[in-house]
C-alpha cells in the first residue's frame, strides 16, 4: 500500500492560514477568547456588534433588539435573533407599535437575549452574547447567567434625567449587579458606536420623551 500524501494544496493551505488545527493553539490565538480587559474592544467585537445591530432592524417592535452569542474559541456565530412576538402568534406592525396598551404588550414579547438563548441552546455555554438596541434587562442577565454566558457586550444603562426612577434603567442596573456577582464579564459598547449603528440600520432610539426603554 502506498503512502497517501494528505498535503494540501497551497491554495488551500493559504485558506487555513492562521486556523491553527489544535484546538489549544485555536484557544490562545483567538480573536476575542482571551479579552479579559472590559473595555478593550477587538476588530471583532465591533464586528459582532454590527452584527446584532443589523439583526435588531428585523424587529418590528417600537423598540428594536438584536442579539449574537457568539463561541469566542471557534469564532463562530453559535446562534442570533430579536425581539418580538412568540412564535406563531401574529406579529403585524400594528400589534406591535401599539401604543394604547404597551404593558400587555410588554407581557407577551420575548426578549432578543432569550430568544437567541433559546436557538443556541447548550452551545450558548462559554460563549459571548452581543446585545444592541436597549440595555440588557434582569431577566435575561439571569438567563444569561444561567445558560453559561462568559461575556455580555452591550449597551450600560443610562439614567434618564426626567425619569430618574425608571424601571427599565433600574432593571438595567440590577442586571450589572448580577454579572459581577456571576462572574460575567460586562464590556459596555462605547456610544461613538453605537450612534454609528443606530444610524446604519436606521433603529429606534430610546429618547428620554418615549422614555421607558422598552428593555432589550
Ligand atoms: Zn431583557
């Protein structure tokens, strides 16, 4: 039998350039794995959050979220979505701009957080989740937590000055709380970027008149 040769072809060899095959060297070289410093951002990482930004503008919803959990050793998207209506459950603009009635409204959508966790499903462990639109609430940070989530960028909460008791800015702030105490990493997404996002994809902003932002 004769020795195969299982050498690739340079012009394949050139594609895996820089993929190194063992998955320890994949680790150490990977692109947004080892960002331990918060406020350090890589190229990536503002790819990542141009990423959410644009699956955010699929949302019909008045207040648009996108999210992207993405595996920080495979550089790879594991999973993305918005907010918006469960599924199968009619989602005409007009049920979801109305205005009238926006608590109950509130009380049937399922968060852009939740509903990219839901997709990944154990994959989401170890991950990084990319959240753009409105600050992360409490109760995705639990189920962010919960689901293995290493790092959450995002937008950090921001007091608003007419309403300084706001529930969702209050909500916002908890869910802060809550990654430290977890252990989650929390890299606030600089606001020069997010203008710059806000504008590319033509999205909601959360104004202090609309107010109540209308969580993520
Ligand atoms: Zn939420």
């Amino acid at each position: 039998m004769t020795q195969q040769d299982f050498t690739l072809p340079d012009h394949q060899a050139e594609l895996l350039e820089g993929f190194p095959a063992d998955p320890h060297k994949r680790q150490n070289s990977s692109h947004v794995g080892n960002n331990t410093n918060p406020k350090h951002f890589t190229r990536w990482d503002e790819r990542y959050v141009k990423l959410a930004g644009h699956i955010a503008s699929w949302s019909k919803d008045t207040a648009q979220v996108g999210c992207v959990i993405v595996n920080p050793t495979l550089r790879r998207v594991v999973a993305f979505s918005f907010n918006g209506f469960p599924a199968n459950i009619p989602d005409h603009v007009s049920l979801l701009q109305q205005r009238e009635n926006k608590k109950k409204k509130l009380a049937q959508i399922i968060h852009a957080e939740q509903n990219t966790l839901l997709y990944a499903g154990r994959e989401a462990r170890g991950c990084h989740a990319y959240v753009v639109g409105r600050p992360v609430c409490n109760s995705c940070a639990i189920l962010l937590i919960q689901a293995g989530i290493e790092r959450v960028v995002a937008a950090p909460p921001l007091p608003i000055p007419e309403k300084p008791d706001d529930e969702w800015v209050e909500r916002g702030r908890l869910a802060l709380t809550l990654f430290n105490k977890a252990g989650v990493g929390f890299s606030p997404i600089a606001q020069k970027l997010l203008d710059e996002v806000f504008e590319d994809y033509n999205l909601d902003r959360p104004t202090a008149v609309e107010s109540a932002p209308v969580c993520c």
